[in-house]
C-alpha cells in the first residue's frame, strides 16, 4: 500500500509548504494528496509535482495522511524525500 511507504520514509515533507519546497528541490520522490483538502491549496502542489514528473498519490482523507505522518493534525499533502537535492548547481 502506497501509505505503507510514507509510513517508512526515512525522510519526508509534511504540509503545503514543505512540499513544495521539495518539489522545488528535486528532492520530492512521491507526493500524497489529500482527497477531502481544499483544492486551492493542493492545486499548486499537484501542478508543480506534474511539471517536474513526480508521481501524485491520492489519499482518503487529510486525517488518514496526518496520522500516516505521526501528526496529530490532518495534512493536505506530503512527499517522500530523496537523501540529496537534485536541482543543478547554476
């Protein structure tokens, strides 16, 4: 089950911001996305995960990923993360 890897992550990013950030980065392997989370605010997430080919997984619900993340709060996206940034240097 794809929540099973999140779970086991080494590494990941948790909220709107932190995965994007990741995204940015290079660092982010898979995205999850809250299926009952405001789409204004995943929109951005899913979008960018796109144009950078990273795949998306849709989960049930924001409570379902925020306890699959040890949060005590639902999450409306998450990402595994690679160990290093993968974004050339300028």
């Amino acid at each position: 089950m794809d929540l099973d890897r999140l779970r086991g992550a080494p590494q990941r990013a948790i909220g709107t911001n932190q995965t994007s950030k990741a995204i940015d980065r290079g660092r982010a392997q898979v995205v999850f996305v809250a299926r009952d989370a405001d789409r204004r605010v995943t929109e951005p997430v899913v979008r960018e995960a796109r144009a950078r080919g990273v795949e998306i997984v849709e989960v049930e619900s924001m409570a379902v990923l925020g306890r699959t993340c040890g949060i005590a709060v639902g999450a409306a996206v998450a990402a595994i993360l690679s160990a290093t940034d993968r974004t050339p240097e300028p």
